[in-house]
C-alpha cells in the first residue's frame, strides 16, 4: 500500500513525533510505501509552553519527511491538501489530540478524500482535550466529520468519540510499545550515567509536566511519614508546561527537597533509557487522562508501573500485576509505594511484564488500522 502519515515528526520533538516515525517504520518493515508530512508551524510560539518544539538531533535517513503543513495558514492547508491528493495514497493517518488542529488536519483530510482514492483514518490520542478551553467541541467535531473511521488508543475515547460521530467505522488499539529508545541497559549503568547514588532507590516521573498529570499528588505522597522513611528518591524528568512555582514552593513547604531529583529540561530520546531503566517503579499519578506513552515505554524496558484509577490507564496495567492501580489522591499512592518496597515486588513484576507486553506489539496496531479502513 502507499500510506500517507500526517501529522508530527522531525524535527518536531516529543511523544507524538516518536509515534508517528515509530508507525511509520512498523508500515515499511511489513514492505508498505510510506511519506510523513509534518509541521513547518505546529504551534505558535505564543502557545506553545515549553522551551522548544524542535529537535536538535539529526532528521532520520530512513524515513521520508516533507516539512510542509502551517497549522494557522488556510491557504496551506489548500496546498498541502492538494499535493497529498494528488499522490492518490491508499492510505492517510491522521493523529489527532488537541481541538486546535481541528481546522488545519480537518480541511487537508477533506481535500485528501475528493480524490475518491485515499481512505483517511485518525488515530486520536483524545478527542476531548484533558486541558478545555472554548470551542473544543466545535472544532473537534468538524475534524471528526473530515475522515473516514478511527482508532481510539483507550477505551475512554472510544466512549467519548460518542459525542461526535456514532456511524463511521472504529475500532480500540491500545498504544504500541515504545521500542526507540534503545535496549536496556543494567540499573548499575544507568546510576552512573545520571551520576546516582548506588546505595539508594528510585522512582520515576517522566515526561512533560503538566497540572493534569498529578505531580503535586505524588509530592504530598512523598511527604508521608512512611515513604520519608524509605532510603529512596522521586527522580523527576520532564520538561515544564505549566508555571513552576507553585510546585518549587510545595516542595519546600513540604520540606522535600531531599528526596527529590530534578531533571526539569527536556530529555532527548537518546538520554530516556538511563531514566526507566535507573527505577525501580514509574509513578504517573494523573488527575485524568485517557491513555500514555510512558506505559508503554515502561513496557519496553520491563519497569513496574504506578497508575491512577482514571481514564484508559487501568485498562493496560493490571493492578497487583504489572503494577499498582489506585486512587488519585497521595495517601493512597503512598499506601502503594510503601507496599511495593515492604514485599520487595520489583522482579515479580518485571517478570510479569515480560508475559503482557506481548499484546502491545505495533503489529496489532496495523491489524486494527486496516480492518477499519476495509
């Protein structure tokens, strides 16, 4: 098949860029012809929260990256839609997550599909944003109408796709293992290369932080008696995106400074391995959300995995398995991590691991992609 990816890649950075080379690569390595188009202009500089949205490591020489869609000019999604028109593509995948690209990804996906060629599926991340704002719903339902079927990658979005279309064809699949970011490396190896203490413990928060993602939850967990108690440290790792105030005066507040281990800038893909792979457990202790990369980059190095009882994340992680699962609030994560070292579970759940992560195979994902496109 000829298959078109639109949406983020290099030299953007993050989480959907990794996904959508990640996919892309999964297509030609089952003999697929596959071209990415991706953003000259993702974000506006005014609304976008971290320091850069591009990459510094070279751009990829396996992959096939036009650098092309302004995701605020009407006149280029006219262009854009007509260039990828006319290379009367099987196949166009569509990652979507926030209602701002409503428009942009909306329109080319109209302009693809009047080739009458070109089925257009999207792969949503969310279809109701964690973080609202004004007009969510408008310009989600008008990217919903652009396309031909969907894969939602929790079962909460499959629900609350619902609300905007209940005919087109869809399909759960949950989010692949994140396999890019190298083998894994030995706990020992990884303490030297982030320069850690060898007599002392380790859990993980990992990637952009946001308010949403709970990490004022698990500062206040830290601050428990119980888990003071223990000889181990919060590593946190991850870009701000959000103000860093109030969680600089919470943790002196909380007088934790001692059991923290700040690593605020961004963490390039080559640098992510020493992270999961120094810890004993990774904590996501979000408010809401529906599904996460960073479980499945937990899968792919074998690492325990602390989740919060909110939207997609316990259908991927089973509780007392792989994992914990609790409620959303520091008392019952401290309950878990003081569980987790009292009954010295990290192996048992490495082990148990090894046995799940086989169903999140990328070859899944292709199955789910081309039963809703047929």
């Amino acid at each position: 098949m000829k298959v078109i990816i639109l949406g983020s890649a290099h030299p953007l950075r993050g989480g959907l860029a990794s996904y959508n080379e990640r996919l892309a690569r999964e297509f030609i390595r089952q003999g697929h012809s596959v071209q990415i188009y991706t953003f000259s202009l993702q974000y506006p500089e005014f609304l976008f929260p971290g320091t850069s949205q591009y990459s510094d490591q070279p751009a990829p020489d396996d992959l096939y990256i036009h650098v092309k869609v302004n995701s605020v000019n009407p006149f280029n999604w006219f262009k854009v839609g007509k260039e990828i028109a006319k290379l009367n593509a099987d196949l166009m995948l569509v990652k979507f997550w926030l209602p701002f690209m409503g428009p942009c990804l909306g329109k080319i996906s109209r302009i693809v599909r009047k080739n009458k060629k070109t089925k257009v599926i999207s792969i949503l991340d969310n279809i109701i944003p964690h973080e609202k704002r004004f007009g969510d719903f408008f310009l989600a339902k008008y990217f919903a109408n652009s396309v031909d079927g969907f894969i939602a990658m929790s079962e909460s979005v499959l629900e609350d796709l619902k609300k905007f279309d209940t005919i087109k064809p869809r399909a759960f699949s949950p989010h692949p293992l994140f396999d890019n970011f190298g083998e894994a490396i030995t706990k020992t190896e990884a303490y030297e290369k982030l320069g850690l203490a060898i007599n002392e413990e380790h859990i993980l928060f990992f990637g952009f932080i946001r308010d949403y993602k709970g990490l004022d939850l698990l500062l206040y967990a830290m601050a428990d008696e119980r888990v003071r108690n223990l000889n181990m440290k919060l590593i946190v790792a991850g870009e701000f995106y959000t103000d860093t105030k109030p969680y600089a005066e919470m943790i002196q507040q909380l007088g934790i400074r001692d059991k923290l281990i700040l690593k605020t800038d961004f963490i390039p893909d080559n640098e992510v391995r020493n992270y999961f792979c120094a810890a004993d457990m990774v904590v996501q202790p979000y408010k809401h959300a529906t599904q996460s990369g960073v479980t499945q980059i937990c899968y792919h190095f074998d690492r325990p995995m602390l989740v919060t009882n909110v939207g997609g994340l316990p259908e991927i992680v089973p509780h007392g398995k792989v994992g914990y699962v609790v409620e959303p609030n520091p008392t019952a994560i401290a309950d878990a991590l003081v569980d987790f070292y009292a009954n010295h579970l990290e192996f048992k759940m490495r082990d148990n691991i090894k046995i799940e992560k086989k169903k999140y195979a990328w070859s899944e994902m292709l199955k789910k992609i081309f039963e809703v496109a047929a």
